[in-house]
C-alpha cells in the first residue's frame, strides 16, 4: 500500500474504496499517507487530518453518513494515536513486531532500579523531574533513530518502549 | 421564514431563536429577542410561556417554573438543591427531578418542550414542520443531552443537531472576524459557566478542550447580593417567603445591571412593611462577586491543561453570555490573559446566531465552515468491584468510536450487565451513571469462552450509543441504550400521544417479545445438556422436561408473568443440573480412589 505517494485527493479515494468495516484495520500512518517511522512532521500531520476531515465528515456526506461517520471517527481515533509519542511507538511497534508481542513487558537493563530510586525520591518530595525529562528524551531519540533504520532492533525498542510509559507516570506526578 | 432552519439557544434564564437569510445570520424580532425561560400553569386553559408566565408568576409563583435547565435530565441522585430555593414544587418522581402542578407531575422536558413550542410558535405559525440546532452547555452530559433532544422531539421539532454553546458563539463570528490559531470561548450564563478552546485552521473549528459547571453563573451574583441586602437587616434568604423572594430578586438583577454602566446604585426594597436601602458601589459589589469569577478562571486553567495549552498561545478570547457584561468580569478576564476582548457581537445572542449558522452548515447554506466538537466527559463501563474502565476519553473529537471485549464470569452465563458511565472519577459512586443494558441469549458455554465485543459510538452530536456483539457463536445480539436520568422512548411517545394506554401496550409487548426469546434460548440450551448428558438421575430429567413443557406451553400464550415464572423455575434446576454435571464429572474422576489419594491429588 503505497499510499504515501498519493496525493491528497487520490488518497481520499483510496479511503473511499474502502468497505466500513475495515477502516478501523487500517494503520494509523497509512490513514493519513505517512512514511512508517517515529519522525513525525506534526504540522503535516495536522494539516492532512484537517484535509481529509473536511472531506470525509458526516455534515460534508449526506448522502453516505454511516461510511462517514465510520470514517471520520477513525481518523480522529487515528490522529489522537499519532500526536501522542508512546502511542504513535506502539502503532509503529505493532507494524514491524514480528515475535515479541505488546504483552512483553522485558525493561532496559538497570532500568527498574533507577525508577525505584526516582520513586522513592518522589515520596520523600526531593526528585529532580530534570533526570527523568533526560531519559525520557533519551529513550524518545532512541526509538526515533531506530525506528528510521531498515532493520530495527526489536528487543531493544520493545524495552525502550516499555520503560517511556514508567517515565510518563513519574513526568505527570510534577503536574499534581 | 417558512423552511430554514432555525437555531435555537435554549437557556437556563432566556431562549431565543436566529436564522440564517441571504447570507446573514438574524436574530428573530431583533428588538426583543430574548424570550424568558419561564413557564406558568394556570389552573385553567394552556400554559403560559416568557414575559406573560413572569407577570403571572407574581400572583402564582407555587405554578410558575424558571431555571428548567439546571434540572434537564439530572436523575433523582445527581442533583443537590440544598442551595436552591424554587418557588415551584420540585421532588424526585420516577428516578427523575420533577415539578408538582396541583395535581400533577410535570417533566424537565415538558416545561422545556413548552418554551421550544412558544418559541416556533412566534416564528413559523403552528402550521409548519419546524428543523431546528439546539445549543446546550458543552459540560451538558449524554443524559442532558438526550434530555433536550427529548424536549425538541415533544414540542414536534426535528432536531438535527445538538452543539455546544461556547462553539456556537465562535461559530457565529464567523470567518471575517475568527483567524486561524487558538481561540478561548468564556461564556458566563445566567445559570451555567463554559470554557473552551477552539483550534481554527482554514475554516476547521475544532474544539481542543472544553470545562465547566453546571452551577455557576449571573444567578449567583444575584443571590450573593440578595443575601448581602438582607444580611444587613440581620436576615437571610430563608425568612422570606416566595413573593418577597421574587421581588428582591428583580431588585437585585436591577442593580447588578445597572451597576454596569453606573458606578453607584441606590433602591429601596419594600419587605412587607420595612423599608431596607439597598445601596452599592461598583467596588462593594466587585467584593461580593469576585470568589465566582476566580472560580470560572479555575475551569480556564483546567482546559488549558487538557488541550496542552498556555495562555500566551491564546490569539482571541470571545465573551458569551450576559453576566459577561459586569465589568469584573471583563477586567479580571484581561488580566489573566493579557489579550483584549472580543465582544462585538451582543452576548446574548451571540450562541443562538451560531446555531444557525451551524444550521445552514449542515444544510449547505455556507460552504467553507467545518465544525468539529469533543465530547466533555469519559465514558466508561462499569467492572467487577466498582471500578470504571474508561472507553473513550474526556476532549475525545467526535464521531468516536472505541470498542473493548468482555467475557462471561460464570459457566453457562447467557447475559451480561453493561453500566455505561460518564465522568472522570474511578469508582462507579461518583460517576453519572449514563445507562444500564443487558446483553442476553449469550449461548451457554464455559466460563471465559464467550467474546462480547462491546461497540462505543459518539456521533456529531454528542450523543452516545452502545452495541454488544457476542462473536464467538458469531450470534449477534443488539441492545438498546436507555437512559437512565432521561425519559425512556416509551416515555417520550407517552407525553406526545398522551396515551398512557398505547405506550404500555408498547412496553408490555416488547417485555413478551424478550421474555419469549429468552425462553427459547434456554430451552434449546437444556434439551441439548440432556442429550449429551448421561450421568443424570431419571426423575432430575423428567423434573426439567416438565419444566419445559410447561414453559413451552406459556411461550405460546401472552401471559408475560408467567412466561417469567416458567423461565426463572427452569433456570433455577438447571442451575443444580450443572452443579450435579461438575460433581459427576468429579466423581468420574475420583472412582476407585482411595481418600488418601485424592487429598494428595488436591494437594498436587
């Protein structure tokens, strides 16, 4: 499925041969034509879900609402799932996993020593949010560069992947 | 005026109606648009609606309702009017809030459906079919929701879309005065409070966030000043009775509008014999107000966390609502975000000019507007111990579609409960509870085995359905969601037939439809278990044969009790009959064992 190529209103077409049923089969990067890979242009991204939202919304279908609504509640669905890093990861994940499965639950090594260490920091109120911002920025260009390679390390990026979810609960607990 | 369609901004204090014409929006009976949200029931001859139920409030207020909207769809549970003094009667009645008039029970619905009516009435005639938008609160819930489409639906209008109001009112600046970036909606109602923030992009208005609270808004300044007048005189709110009450409500929404444009306000209020002055600067005022002001900036600050926002990403801050003309407001509002205000457009009518022009959207009228909304809160289902599993989440766009599996807990399960929440709390307890279902004619087998894909739809307008599928005997079964605060279909056809006798026919004929097929369900279940079963003790089987037989027997009849009573007796020895089928099974197992075999079996 070439869809990257298309343009815009080819690519709606494309969308348009597709039966209800299997819209929400469809991966989220091949929904909005994007190259499978972490490096995100946010500001295409945006810009296409503003495009084909317009083409595909129920008020600018009368005569198709179900397909329509189908439709355009995967792409939201879809757009959601790419702004967000983790997720947008675990899209890509899904792609390229050959054996390991989302299931797998395998962290970095020394990893859940460290967060150990964080959380009982965060107790005591004295955690440097710096130190996990600094990881979590690690781990997020890992999985960026690896996800741009022809082969990616899948054990690696399954345990990188795994370890961004403890980062972003211990990053959320600085808002509270 | 004869077929377009009409956007309409049901309020908690004022309704009012706008058109969209020759590519203009237009307010309906531009120099007195603002019809009063109010509905008096004389005891003879038709209800009263707008300024005639406010003059015969005065003699009748027991007869008189206002502020309808902050009791739409709120069930019996969900609603605290501990601080809410209503004149009118208002008690739970069927799970739901109602108004008492003499001798009957009056829903939030109808009181709305009058108003709606009142409202068309003026506008078309009583001849024509009538298309409308409604505008509610975004902080509205599904059962709010469907509780105004109920509304439409009695007063005989086809409501073709539900939007929220903040969007509404950026929708109706429209694009000459909108540019694309972030744009802020604070919308300060009489009764309700809403904020939002809406993305613009080439004509997309996308809604990123929205918060708010359903009690919060002008009524409180007015209450908060009543209380002050009285406080002075050593008295409070509860010393008066319901004409005083009236009265000094009047004088107080007097002075706070006048306060507006003056800087000092004098009047005296006559309680029965006492004269009490009643005199305000605009800074005495300023004190009483301000604790709500800072609590709607407290709903800024959360929406502007939900969509990732700062406040100097803001461009423009559109006002909405009249109690957005106290100048506090308006200050206070500056302040935090540093942006000048936008306000060309009467706040007042500025949501109903955006239901019509969402009007003319849907129907083609303007082409380059697209409006995309979220939905304000989670919908979830409720699971084992009183915990919520969140489904779709809180500022999801819509249409959304979400959908989750679940499988049956006990051995030969034929139907699953569905709780379908909404809110954003863990436990079910502090969750509005949105509808409750059941899934049924699951065919019997082990426990874990069946799949039950559960389907989540919110759809443009905000209003939710839910469909179970069980898909491992690829037998599909449909449910139907009602609501649990809002009034059932049946309900709804009542009041527009008013014949309480076809509904219940209704009713009792689809109750016989489900208690039939149930029954053959777990007919054709047993005699299957017997036929391969053959461990079982003769007289056990004749037992559930004649159960059978019987139950075949009201099948055929349409005695619903009794097919019920049949159904339940079936169930209960089938019950023991899988009981016995597992002993069996253990006694296969442990035949000619010793004891001490088998606790070492055990053990292992």
């Amino acid at each position: 499925m070439a869809a990257g190529h298309h343009s815009q209103f080819n690519h709606m077409d494309w969308l348009k041969g597709i039966p209800k049923e299997e819209l929400f089969l469809l991966n989220c990067f091949d929904l909005f034509g994007l190259s499978k890979h972490l490096n995100l242009d946010e500001d295409l991204l945006e810009n296409r879900y503003i495009q084909l939202t317009q083409k595909a919304h129920p008020d600018r279908n009368k005569e198709n609402q179900d397909w329509a609504m189908v439709l355009t509640a995967r792409i939201n669905q879809a757009y959601e799932e790419l702004m967000d890093f983790r997720l947008r990861a675990e899209a890509f994940f899904r792609l390229i996993d050959s054996h390991m499965g989302t299931n797998n639950k395998t962290m970095p090594e020394g990893f859940l020593q460290k967060v150990f260490i964080w959380n009982e920091r965060q107790e005591e109120g004295n955690l440097d949010f710096d130190e996990v911002e600094e990881c979590y920025d690690e781990f997020r260009l890992f999985l960026i560069n690896e996800s741009i390679k022809p082969e990616v390390d899948q054990k690696e990026f399954r345990m990188k992947l795994n370890g961004l979810k403890y980062l972003e609960n211990l990053m959320n607990e600085e808002d509270v | 005026m004869k077929n377009k369609v009409i956007g309409i901004d049901l309020g908690t204090t004022h309704t009012l109606a706008s058109y969209y014409e020759d590519g203009e929006l237009k307010v309906f009976n531009p120099e007195d648009p603002l019809i009063p949200s109010v509905v008096s029931y004389p005891p003879d001859g038709e209800p009263l609606v707008g300024r005639e139920a406010m003059e015969y409030a005065k003699k009748d207020p027991e007869n008189t309702v206002f502020s309808v909207k902050r009791f739409m769809g709120k069930g019996d549970d969900s609603l605290d009017l501990q601080n809410h003094r209503f004149p009118f009667s208002l008690h739970p009645h069927q799970g739901l809030w109602q108004v008492r008039i003499r001798d009957r029970w009056v829903s939030p619905q109808e009181i709305s459906a009058h108003i709606l009516r009142h409202v068309v009435h003026r506008i078309k005639g009583e001849e024509n079919e009538t298309q409308a938008v409604i505008t509610v609160p975004a902080y509205f819930n599904g059962a709010q929701r469907q509780a105004t489409r109920d509304a439409g639906k009695i007063a005989g209008i086809k409501v073709i879309r539900i939007i929220n109001e903040p969007t509404a009112a950026a929708l109706a600046y429209g694009l000459h005065e909108i540019k694309s970036g972030t744009i802020a909606v604070y919308d300060l109602g009489g009764g309700t409070f809403d904020f939002s923030l809406l993305k613009v992009t080439n004509g997309v208005f996308r809604v990123l966030s929205t918060h708010g609270n359903t009690f919060l808004g002008g009524d409180d300044f007015d209450e908060a000043l009543m209380a002050d007048i009285l406080e002075k005189k050593g008295l409070s709110l509860c010393h008066l009775n319901h004409k005083n009450l009236h009265n000094l409500r009047c004088m107080a929404k007097e002075i706070k509008e006048e306060l507006s444009d003056q800087h000092k306000v004098e009047k005296m209020f006559q309680l029965e014999d006492v004269h009490i002055k009643a005199e305000y600067t605009r800074e005495s005022f300023d004190r009483l107000i301000a604790p709500f002001i800072k609590r709607s900036l407290e709903s800024c600050r959360r929406a502007l966390k939900d969509a990732g926002k700062r406040k100097k990403d803001i461009t423009q801050v559109i006002l909405v609502g009249g109690s957005s003309r106290v100048p506090l407001v308006r200050t206070m509002l500056a302040e935090y975000f540093g942006k000048e205000l936008f306000c060309s457009i009467n706040p007042d009518v500025v949501v109903a000019m955006g239901a019509a022009m969402q009007a003319s959207l849907i129907e083609d009228q303007v082409q380059d507007m697209l409006l995309m909304d979220v939905t304000p809160l989670s919908i979830g289902l409720e699971t084992v111990g009183g915990g919520v599993t969140k489904i779709i989440m809180r500022n999801a766009p819509i249409p959304a579609q979400a959908s989750e599996k679940f499988t049956t807990y006990v051995d030969n399960q034929t139907a699953i409960d569905f709780h379908i929440l909404q809110g954003e709390r863990e436990l079910v307890e502090d969750n509005i509870s949105l509808a409750k279902f059941k899934l049924r004619h699951i065919p019997p087998m082990a426990a874990g085995m069946a799949v039950v894909n559960v389907d989540f739809r919110i759809d443009a307008d905000g209003i939710l359905t839910v469909q179970a599928k069980e898909e491992r005997s690829g037998q599909e079964a449909a449910v139907e969601v009602v609501p649990s605060h809002g009034l059932s279909m049946e309900h709804v056809r009542t009041i527009i037939t008013e014949s309480i006798l076809h509904a219940r026919e209704d009713f009792d004929h689809v109750r016989l439809i489900a208690a039939r097929t149930d029954a053959q369900t777990l007919m054709m279940a047993t005699k299957k278990t017997l036929a391969q079963n053959p461990h079982l003790a003769g007289d056990e089987i004749e037992m559930i044969h004649s159960y059978v037989k019987d139950l075949e027997d009201s099948c055929q009849g349409k005695d619903i009790a009794a097919i019920e009573e049949g159904l339940d007796k079936l169930n209960r020895e089938t019950t023991i009959l899988a009981e016995k089928m597992v002993s069996n099974a253990v006694l296969d197992m442990v035949k000619g064992k010793t004891l001490e075999e088998i606790s070492k079996q055990d053990g292992s």
